[in-house]
C-alpha cells in the first residue's frame, strides 16, 4: 500500500513540479515534498491500522473425522474415491461381509421364538398350578364346614348321652336308650376324626397346589417391560446383533471430502477406535485470522470484513466478524504442584484469534483446508479512509498470481 500511495504522489510532484513547472523546484519545495508523504503516510497507517485492521496470518480450518469401523470383518466394498469428490451424508463409505452377523441374528431370532413359546407353555402351568390351589382352598373350606357341623352333632350326641346316664341313674330311663346314646356319641367323634384328617389332607393338598405354583413362577423369573427375563434377555441380544449387522455398512455423518483413504476391499478391519481407516474433511470450513492484541479494541461483532487467500488469486471474500477468541496459550495457568515459571526472557505478546462468518453469496466458494491469506476488518469508524484498505486487499489478491520461483 505504501509504495502505491508513494507512486502516486510521486507522479503527481513529477507532474507538477517537473512537466508542468506549476511551482518552483527549489531547496524549499524539495524539503517540503520529502516531509509531506513522510507525516501523511504515517498518520494514515496509523489511522487506517485502528480503524480497518489487517493480518496476513488468515487460514482455513476444517473440521476432519476420523473413521472406524464399528465391527471386525472383511471388507467387500468401497465405492467412495480419495480427492476432491464431495461425500454426502448418508452415502456409504464402505461395507463389510454381513454373513457372520446374518448368522448372529438368525440364531437369537430363533432363540427368542423358542423362549416366547416355552413362556407361554410356563404361563397355561400357573393358570393350572393356579386352579389346584384354587380347588385346595375349595376343599380346605369343605373340610371346615364339615368339621363344624360333626363338631355340633357331636356336641348334641354328648348331652344326649349324658341326660340318658342322668335317667337310668335316676331309674326313669332305660339302658338301651343309654347304649343307643352312647353309641350314637362314639360314631360322631368317629366322624369328628375324619372330619380332622379331611381337614389335614386338604391343607396338604393346599401346601403343595403353592409349592408347585412358586415352582412356575421361579421358573418364569422377574419380568423387565412387560416381559420376563429370560425373554427380554434374549430380546437384547437380538436387537444387539440387529445394530451389529446394520454397522456392517459404515456411511457418512456430513457433508464431507475423503483423504487418508487407506482402505481397499478384501482388507480385514479391527473394529478398534485407535484403527481409523479414513479420514473426512468437512466440506464447509471456518476462517480464523490472528490479529495483534492492539489492532481490536475498536472491532465488534458484526464488523465487515475481507478475505484473501493465496489458492484464489483475484478473489476477495466479503464475511463478517463472527466473535473475538479473547483467550491463547499465554493466559492459561494449569493446575499443578509447581509454581509457573515466568521465563527467563521476555515472551513477545500472543495475538488472538478472529473467526469469520462468510457472506451468503461466497458460500459457495471453496475453501481448501489450511489454505492462507489475508484478512481486513472494517470498524464503524472512518469509513472514508477503508477504501484504501479495500484497494491494498485487491491488488495483494491479484498479487497472487504472481508465482515468485525460479525453477
């Protein structure tokens, strides 16, 4: 920019001091055209670097992924090709032989219809162990009914016979009467001890109608959603090995370019997350500029701003400041058992870091990862003086097509 701005006011004080001869060429005119471009061109960079700062430290960040297979098998296919081949999300990257995962899924599957069905078989025995206890309980109340009414009989035979011993006692009863009583009382407490082993044996019958029902529910265990365990264990398993076949084909998770693409067909993958077998470029990058700590106490959020890079010579870039990174390396202090040490010689200042948000119309411009150039910012200040910047940013892009190698 200086030497621009130098040209042109040389040719000016040619013109006019020289060609035309408008004034004298004299010791004064010659001291005074020598300070001029001295004090203007000063002030002006100076000015120019507050309000429309410069770096010629941007560069392209991208974001990239490395790529591991999510199972262990032979590669079959790899229809993606390494370069500048956009990748879209969701295309698939490579596939690897399904067969033994196919297998996987057929066998649980099976698994799984054999554990509903001997479920089922488990349930229609606790409806049935279920209706034993039930005709237990039905038999247990028998007995109690049967017990009570023997034990009323009984109780009625018991002063039958002792009023009859009270009348042949007595001699207004006869002994026949009384043996009949008698009689009568002993065949009732006769049924008063079968009514008490009916009683036993249905409580038997009872104990083991629970018995054999806790039996079936141990065997169908607890239940987990709904079902029990045994089959929602295998379900698991199932839908485990179903997501083990669906990552048998590995596709893209953005909009990205291949590099590093080491892997063929017929390789044979790990399956381990330290084993990436290609590596994707995010196709949309960001661009960062450095700028000295001085240069952006007047820049905000939202400030214009241009971008030059070396691999699109002639190609200005408008965007926009996206955010100031007001943090580096210098000001972190990490937690540890040693004081920091301060150095023992001056560190230079670090310079931080300004991303940039590209306008809508040069989205569409590529942006090659690593890829550097220059950047301007134009602050809400001076917007008269930042044509110069605008002018400087221009001529330096088209700068680039000049190749300076001498082989």
């Amino acid at each position: 920019m200086e030497l621009l701005l130098l040209g042109i006011y040389s040719f000016f004080v040619w013109l006019i001091f020289i060609k035309l001869k408008w004034l004298p060429w004299n010791a004064v005119t010659q001291i005074t055209v020598v300070i001029i471009p001295i004090v203007a061109l000063t002030v002006l960079i100076l000015t120019l670097n507050v309000i429309a700062p410069s770096s010629p430290d941007a560069r392209v960040y991208k974001y990239t992924i490395p790529i591991v297979s999510q199972v262990r098998g032979r590669v079959i296919e790899v229809p993606v090709e390494e370069g500048n081949r956009l990748v879209h999300k969701g295309d698939v990257l490579f596939r690897i032989d399904r067969t033994p995962y196919q297998l996987d899924v057929n066998t649980l599957t099976a698994q799984l219809a054999n554990a509903q069905a001997g479920q089922r078989e488990v349930e229609a025995s606790l409806k049935g162990t279920q209706g034993k206890v039930a005709e237990a309980r039905g038999a247990m109340q028998q007995a109690a009914s049967r017990l009570r009414e023997v034990t009323a009989t009984l109780e009625l035979a018991r002063k039958r016979a002792a009023q009859y011993r009270e009348l042949v006692r007595t001699g207004a009863g006869s002994k026949f009467d009384l043996e009949k009583a008698e009689t009568d009382l002993r065949a009732q407490e006769g049924q008063l001890d079968a009514a008490h082993s009916l009683q036993a044996q249905a409580r038997g019958a009872e104990a083991q109608a629970l018995a054999g029902e806790q039996q079936v529910v141990q065997r169908l265990g607890a239940q987990v959603n709904g079902e029990y365990a045994q089959v929602a264990q295998i379900r698991a398993q199932l839908d485990n090995a179903k997501w083990l076949l669906d990552q048998t084909t590995t596709v893209s998770p953005c909009e990205c370019y291949v590099v590093n693409l080491q892997l063929r067909a017929g390789a044979f993958v790990a399956g381990l997350p330290v084993n990436p077998v290609m590596t994707l470029v995010e196709a949309q990058g960001q661009v960062v500029a450095l700028f000295n700590q001085n240069q952006l106490h007047a820049v905000r959020d939202g400030d214009e701003a241009e971008i030059s890079l070396d691999t699109l010579p002639g190609t200005v870039i408008k965007a926009r400041v996206d955010s100031i990174i007001w943090a580096q390396g210098q000001g972190q202090l990490q937690a540890g058992g040693q004081v920091p040490m301060s150095g023992y010689a001056p560190q230079p200042a670090g310079r931080y870091a300004v991303k940039f948000d590209i306008a809508d119309k040069d989205r569409d411009v590529f942006l090659a990862a690593g890829a550097a150039g220059h950047a301007a910012i134009y602050t809400q200040h001076g917007h008269h003086i930042q044509i110069l910047r605008k002018v400087v940013m221009r001529v330096g892009s088209y700068l680039n097509y000049l190749i300076l190698q001498l082989h």
